[in-house]
C-alpha cells in the first residue's frame, strides 16, 4: 500500500477534471443512456424519450419544493442518480427485499454516504410519485435546519400528493386515496382492498393534543412499504396543511429557534411564535379541515370508484386543493445526453446492489467480473503506453490495470465503507489508470486518507494533496458538503484552523443537520482556543437525539475544560466569543445567504492546468513581495535552489500558518510547485514545517 499511495496521489494530481457529453444520435441507441440535467443524473435503459421524462420530472418536483419553502435556492449537498428502468423484471431484481419478496412499490430511494440513488419502474405510471415522500426528506435535511418529526413528516407527506401534468401542478390532496399496489417479477397487480385515508381518519379519531404532536417521536414500524396509516402522520399532514395555506412558515421558523434552541417551554415557545394558545392553534387547523370540502369530496369519489371495480382510479377525483403552472418545462430544461458503454451500465447496477444487503452477493459477483474481463479500451490503452516516452512512464500508475473502470471505482468505495483500505487503494489505483480524469477517484482517495486515519489513530497522509484534491472535487460538484467537511478537517488538521472554520460553516450550510460536521466545527474551536465557541456548540450537541453524538459531545466538553485548566491563553476567550456571536447556533448559518456562504468559501478561480504538480522539501531562505500581490519564494533544495512564484500570496494555500509573511527567512518548508523550467514554477501550495 505504501509504494500505491505515492503514485496514485502523483497521478491524481496531474489530471484536469472534465465533464465530456458527447452529442447522442437518435438512431440505433445503446441500450444504456446517461441524462444530465441542471441538477440530477438519470441513467436508463427505456431510451431517450423516457430518460428525458424522469430527469424533467424530478427538476420539477424540485422547483415545487423550493415554492413551498419560499427559497429561491435550493442546496443538493450530495448527487443524486436515478436509475430508471423499461421493465419489471430488471426492477424488481434490484428492489430491497420485505419478508423475501421485492418492495411493493414502484421506487425507492437509496441514501449513500458518498452519494444517493433512486430507482425507478416505468412500467408504472408516474413511477417517481413512490419515492416523493423521500425525496421531500432529502431535501429538507439539505435546506431547513433540524425540526421535529412532526414538520418533516407533515410537509413530506403534503409534498408526496403532488401531480405533474403538462401544464399544471397539482398538490396538497390526501396522499393516502391512492390505491396500493403490489407486484411480483412477471408484472403489476393492483388491490381493491380499500385504503383509510388521512381524511378519514381525522374525521373519525379524536386528534392528538398539538403539544403531544409536537414532542412525538415518529414510530418507523408503522411504515408500510411507503404508506403512512397512523393519526400522527395524517394529524402532521394537516397541521402542515394549514401552516402552508396561512403562509405560517416564519412563526414556524420561530417557534423551531424558541422551543428547541433556546428551551422555551413548549406552551410558551407556541404562543409566543404563533400569537395564540397551543388549543387555540389546534382549533385552528381542526377548522381549517373541516372546510376543505375537496378533500371529502374526494374520499367519497374514490370509495365510489372502488365499489366493484378491479382497477380503482383517482386521476380525475377533484382531491387537490393548490394548482399551479409547471415552474420548470422542457422548454427552459436543459438536458444533455451521452451512450453509457454496457459494461458502465452493468457495474452501475451491481454498485447499486451491493449497497442493499441482500443483493450485495449478487452485485459484487458482477463487478469483481467486470474488473478482470479486459475490454477493448484495455487495447487502446496499451496502444498509448507503447507510445509513451521512458520519461513519462516513470511519473505515471502502472499502466497494466484492465476491466471496467467504473467496477473499478466502485469496489474502491465498497472496500472503503469496510474498512479494506489496501484494498480500497489497490482499485483506484487500477480506476485512476483507467481514467485519470474521474474525479470519484480523487474524492474517494480523500475519504479514505481520513478513514484510515481514524481507524489507526495516526495522522493522514499527504495533507497538501489532500486539500488539492478536495479543492479539485468542489470546483467539480460545488455543492459537496462532505467535501467541505474534509477539507475543514484536513485544514484543521494542517494548523490551519482559520480557512477551517471557513469549509466547516460551509458544509454546515449545506447540509445542516449533519451534526458530524457541527462535533468537527467544535473540535476546530478548539485547536484555536475558541472556549466560549466550542462550549455553546457542545452544549447544543449534548442534547442530540443520536446517542454517540451526545457522548461525543460531552467527551470534547471535558476536553474543554482540560485545556483551559492547564494552559490556555487567556485573553483567548473574548476575542473567540465575538467571532462566534456572528455563528449563534446551526439555525443562523442555515439562513445566511447563499452569497455570504460562497464568499466565506471562494474557490479559486485559476484555469485548470495540465503540468505535472511535483513536491519538494527544503529552506525557504528569501521572500520577495515587491510586486505584490505576486511574491517569489526562494527555495534550497536537495537538487538546487528554485525560485517559485506565487500569482497573489494571500489566497496561496498553507499548511501550518495561517497568514503568509514576507519576512519569512530560513524556514524548512514543503511545496508542491508546477515547473517552468528546470529551477523555477509556480507555487500551489507551502507547508510551513
């Protein structure tokens, strides 16, 4: 593993991350078709037609969700792909398993800690309204700062009654009038045992007090395979209801901020945000229901439609309550499209089985296969290699890897999630031979740098290359929140625990209810000696829900405490109170712009560049400002002095400073540097050692 790592980080550093989409022909398609669209992956096999359908439809579901939490933005802090498929049998293969048999429904969503899946059945009309509710979930943990179970499963319930036509939206109907459906690998069936609705059951059980629906816990055993039958969800279901239809989202707001970030007793935190009585809210929406005549209307419609009938329908049952044009149309969608070779096609769909336990046998099978059949890239490949200099191959991977790259990829990430980390390097070592532009690789390769690291208790490896490589991933996928937090944690890490704050607000931004990253922001408090900061973020993860969260939390609290008793500064405390005042709680970094959070965390904007990065030790032994921004550094190394010049020195990235200085003399330092020539080039980065 010592004598991969080197090289494919060498490797690595020298690609220029592309995105190529190639023009597809509309005769004779492959039987696999990758879709691109602003802000999702589809991947199909049913043509082009349907792909173009799917990735449209989930654009709009988006925009709609946006509308309903009045953002004009919405974060996506991890990709998503969908896979859509042209018939059952491929499905239902693919489907989690419930007491041995394939789910029931016509979609799941997969949730992955590098990226998310959806998998979808065309055989079914409007296949994407399965996974609605999750898809509402997703979203939320992205772009609204924690809540309770009650607003999740309330608004995600709202959400997953919605209808696209062509024209118009449709939304806010009872959820549960749809009929269940069941399937098995030769087809569809559908029941005709009747479902009781939301409606029905808040017409004829008595309601929850609002306070006890507040507190609640959602019982996950009570899911059926999607659908929700419980009094909580259809009690959520209206309370949301009413709060969207009487534009109540800022006292929600506000209540959230009172009763779970400042402890206000519920009662209070009630009326104090939303101007009445917790009774007098609940009869609040207990009258807002009872004049939703719709939606009885609706129920009794489609009890009617039942009676007798095989094959029960809703589509023209008058149930919803909010109609709307289409926020997004083909016509301002842009969607490009590219053939996605079989073997890519094959190994994608074993990645996605090996992430469900019992597919994983199968799916494993397959990519082990298809990472040690050679295809014909492998003699292209060695067509080039025999092309190449003496010189050149001594900088690059072994050039012997064969099979499918993106098997490769995923067995990287497979072994990574085990814990396998020679393993894991082993095959990106062999998918970055492949394709040294995929930058999968380069994020995987940071993940299990610092997996590693924590599994051994020892220090990452190659820092330097590390935050490249993330900076590499974000210029990428901008919106990638574990990329963020990495790179928090590498900068932490490098005695940088300023730009540190920077990424880990930025994550924290991005996906706000990942309190990893809030547990990694107190732990960069810390190594600045921000007590006050650190404390009232520990203070606030102590009560977390997640037990190890807590624990965590209250191990670093008495960390705290002991360095403060033995030898923290001072005067540390009131200069870190007044920079935390400005973060508050996860609630303010959530509600700050989207422009405040890109400014905090502003990329480089320097074009791509295709030298090879090379890396260095020696003495920094002169530095010269006199054409500031610009600086040249004098360098002694083992080979001779370098003079290596940085274009603006205040956005240089460092590693052990976190401020550069001119005045710097006679400091042992390492650099990873872009030649010029045989003594000169431009600097990437300097570790002060």
């Amino acid at each position: 593993m010592n004598r991969i790592l080197p090289k494919l980080v060498l490797m690595l550093c020298t690609a220029i991350p592309a995105l190529v989409v190639c023009p597809l022909s509309h005769s004779a398609e492959p039987p696999w078709l990758e879709l691109h669209s602003v802000h999702y992956t589809v991947i199909t096999d049913a043509g082009e037609k349907r792909g173009r359908e799917i990735a449209l439809r989930f654009e709009q579901m988006r925009a709609v969700f946006a509308i309903l939490l009045g953002k004009d933005r919405l974060n996506e802090a991890r990709p998503l792909t969908i896979l859509a498929f042209k018939d059952d049998r491929t499905y239902y293969q693919l489907a989690p398993l419930r007491k041995g048999q394939p789910i029931q429904a016509p979609g799941f969503y997969l949730p992955g800690d590098d990226q998310d899946f959806i998998a979808l059945n065309l055989v079914e009309g409007d296949p994407w309204r399965a996974v609605a509710h999750d898809f509402a979930i997703r979203l939320l943990n992205y772009n609204y700062p924690p809540a309770q179970g009650w607003f999740d499963e309330g608004l995600a319930e709202y959400f997953s009654s919605i209808q696209i036509g062509n024209r118009q939206v449709d939304i806010g109907g009872d959820p549960e009038l749809q009929p269940t459906i069941t399937g098995d690998l030769a087809g569809v069936q559908h029941s005709t045992q009747p479902v009781k609705s939301f409606t029905e059951l808040l017409d004829t059980e008595e309601w929850l007090p609002l306070p006890d629906l507040f507190t609640a816990k959602p019982d996950p055993s009570t899911t059926n395979e999607g659908t929700h039958h419980t009094l909580y969800d259809a009690e959520s279901w209206m309370v949301m209801h009413y709060l969207l239809h009487q534009k109540k989202l800022p006292e929600t707001g506000a209540y959230f901020g009172l009763y779970l970030n400042q402890h206000v007793p519920i009662e209070d935190a009630i009326k104090q945000a939303y101007g009445m009585s917790s009774p007098q809210l609940e009869q609040a929406v207990k009258d807002y229901f009872h004049a939703q005549a719709p939606l009885q209307t609706a129920v009794d419609a489609v009890r009617q439609t039942q009676v007798g009938a095989a094959h029960p329908a809703t589509n023209n049952v008058p149930s919803e309550t909010d109609h709307f044009p289409v926020p997004v149309t083909q016509d301002d969608s842009t969607i490009t499209v590219k053939p996605m070779s079989d073997p890519d096609g094959r190994a994608l769909y074993a990645g996605v089985q090996i992430r469900i336990p019992e597919r994983r046998e199968m799916g494993l099978k397959t990519l082990n296969d298809l990472a040690t059949i050679p295809t014909e890239a492998d003699k292209k490949l060695e067509t080039r290699q025999q092309s190449k200099h003496v010189g050149e191959d001594a900088e690059q991977l072994p050039t012997n890897a064969i099979g499918d790259q993106l098997a490769h990829r995923i067995l990287a990430w497979d072994h990574i999630e085990h814990g396998q980390f020679q393993e894991a390097f082993s095959e990106m070592g062999d998918a970055a031979s492949l394709n040294p532009q995929d930058m999968w690789v380069r994020y995987y390769l940071c993940i299990a740098k610092y997996r590693m690291a924590q599994a051994t208790h020892a220090e990452m490896m190659g820092l330097a290359n590390m935050m490249l490589d993330l900076r590499g991933v974000l210029e990428w996928y901008p919106e990638m929140s574990d990329a963020y937090d990495l790179l928090g944690v590498a900068r932490n890490a490098g005695g940088s625990p300023t730009t540190a704050m920077q990424s880990e607000r930025a994550a924290i931004g991005l996906s706000p209810r990942d309190e990893r990253y809030q547990i990694h922001l107190a732990e960069i408090y810390i190594s600045a000696k921000k007590w006050e900061a650190a404390g009232a973020l520990l203070d606030h993860l102590k009560g977390s829900d997640n037990p190890k969260v807590a624990a965590l939390a209250q191990d670093l609290t008495s960390h705290v405490g002991n360095q403060r008793k033995y030898g923290a500064a001072a005067g540390a405390a009131g200069s870190s109170q007044a920079k935390y005042e400005e973060q508050k709680s996860p609630f303010d970094v959530l509600e700050q712009d989207a422009e405040k959070r890109d400014a905090a965390e502003k990329l480089s904007d320097s074009p791509s560049d295709a030298r090879t990065t090379k890396y260095v030790k020696g003495q920094l032994v002169d530095v010269d400002c006199s054409m500031a921004p610009a600086a040249v550094l004098t360098v002694n190394s083992a080979s001779g002095p370098l003079k290596l010049r940085a274009a603006d020195y205040k956005s240089l990235l460092l590693i052990g400073a976190d401020d550069f200085s001119c005045s710097w003399r006679n400091r042992q330092v390492t650099v990873n540097y872009k030649p010029r020539g045989a003594a000169d080039g431009d600097l990437v980065s300097l570790e002060m050692r």
